[in-house]
C-alpha cells in the first residue's frame, strides 16, 4: 500500500523534530541525527493519500453506476463494501486535516 507509513519514517520525522527541538534552545549537538534521518516529503505523502482516497470514491461510483445499469457481473455487496472503504477513507482524511488545523492553531497562538 502507497498510503502507509512504515517506522523507519516514523523515527525519521521523530529525529527531525528532536533536532530542531534541540536547536530551538541553543543545543547544536544533534546535527548528525538529522544526516542519519531519512527525507519525508510530506506534500508528496500528503498528496498521495488524497489520491488515493479520490481513487477509492471513483472506483466505487463506477461500480455503483455499472450495478444501476444491470451489470451481471457486480454484486450489491461489492458495491456498498466499496462504498464504505470511500466513506471511511474519506472520514478518516476528515480527521486529519482537522487535526492539523488544530495543531497550526495552537502553534500560532503560542508566544515568541
């Protein structure tokens, strides 16, 4: 799955924010986490998994059309199990974004 986030990422981002945590009160010595932390491109992991959602809601309008028109070879229930993994994918993106609304709005009322 292209969606996933595996723990080397994890730990990654984990590295990333020590360090600039570090760097934030004056500390300089964690400079060689961040050369050992992998990149993430989070636009690039951000956008894939709202491709991926668009995906799963395309893929079951089709077949929510192709059962309408009287295709023999779709089942109600592929449909409505195609239509709930849109509907969760789709929730689930919900709730992330308002997390992190939630998080960008606390970081902007923080004091400098």
């Amino acid at each position: 799955m292209t969606g996933v986030i595996d723990a080397s990422r994890i730990e990654a981002m984990l590295a990333q924010l020590k360090a600039v945590a570090a760097r934030s009160q004056g500390n300089v010595a964690p400079v060689q986490a961040e050369k050992t932390a992998e990149k993430v491109d989070f636009a690039g992991l951000l956008k894939a998994s709202l491709d991926q959602v668009n995906e799963r809601q395309q893929t079951a309008d089709k077949l929510g059309q192709r059962f309408v028109l009287g295709d023999d070879s779709v089942n109600l229930s592929d449909v409505m199990i195609s239509m709930q993994k849109a509907s969760l994918s789709f929730q689930a993106t919900l709730q992330v974004r308002n997390k992190l609304v939630s998080a960008y709005q606390d970081i902007m009322n923080m004091q400098v």
